[in-house]
C-alpha cells in the first residue's frame, strides 16, 4: 500500500510560510511603522516649536533694544505683526507716583511681548527691561549754564 499524501501537507523538500504567517508579519510591521512614524512626527513638532519660541525671543529681544536705544522714549504702546508673530510693546512707568516725584529721573519698564499660534494654541513670550528717562523740565545742559559768566 502506498501512501498518499493530502495537498495541505508539506514535504521534506517543500518550506515556506502561511498566509497566516505572512498577515502576522505584515500586521506587528505596520503597527511598528505606524509607531515609529508618529515619534518622529512628534519630534518635528518638538522641533518646530522651540524654532518658533527661539525666533519670538529674538523678537522680543530686538523689540526691548531698539525701544532702549530710542533717543525720545515716551510712555505708551505700539504694536504690529511679522510673519506669523504678533508684537507688542509697552512703556510704563515703574514704581508709586510718590517714588517717581522723589526720584532724579523717571524710570520706565519696558515690556516686549510676542505672540504665536502654536501646536497647543496661543502662545507667547514676555521680556522686559527698565530704563531711566530724564525728568520732564529737567535740562542736561546745566552744567554748561555756569560758562556764561
């Protein structure tokens, strides 16, 4: 009697792998794709989002010097937008109205503050600095009045 052999069984020189086997592989290989996608798709983010509050703090930085170096420094606000940040800065005046009418000079607060849409919604970053601005009256030429005699 012979044997024979059903088409469903594999022989000593026949190898390869199920369909099972192979939608197995194929599964755990998209679901490892679909993980390691998203890690660098966050790091992306990540990335594009510390450029951005680097780019703001620049921003702000070179709004805080140029207000500084303003020669006619006057309390108030200006505002205005670049590319995709929105600025705002703001002179006031620091410390109580009784310090200010002691003081030599009015010393003023500067606040530089830039705004962006970022992942998280609206973000921002705020600087300020102080500078002291010549009294109202006052003159630097004082010294040079003692010449006229």
């Amino acid at each position: 009697m012979t044997k024979t052999r059903t088409s469903s069984s594999r022989g000593p020189g026949e190898s390869g792998f199920t369909l099972i086997e192979v939608l197995v592989a194929l599964t755990i290989l998209s679901i490892s794709l679909a993980v390691l996608l998203a890690i660098f798709l966050q790091g992306l983010d990540r990335a594009r989002e510390s450029s951005n509050e680097a780019s703001a703090r620049v921003l702000a930085q070179s709004l805080l010097t140029q207000a500084n170096a303003a020669p006619n420094l006057s309390f108030g606000a200006s505002a205005g937008k670049i590319n995709a940040f929105s600025w705002r800065t703001q002179v006031l005046p620091f410390g109580t109205a009784a310090d200010r009418s002691a003081w030599q000079t009015n010393p003023a607060q500067i606040v530089a503050t830039v705004s962006w849409r970022g992942d998280g919604g609206l973000r921002s970053v705020r600087l300020s600095t102080l500078k002291l601005l010549p009294k109202a009256g006052s003159s630097s030429n004082d010294d040079n009045n003692d010449d006229d005699q």
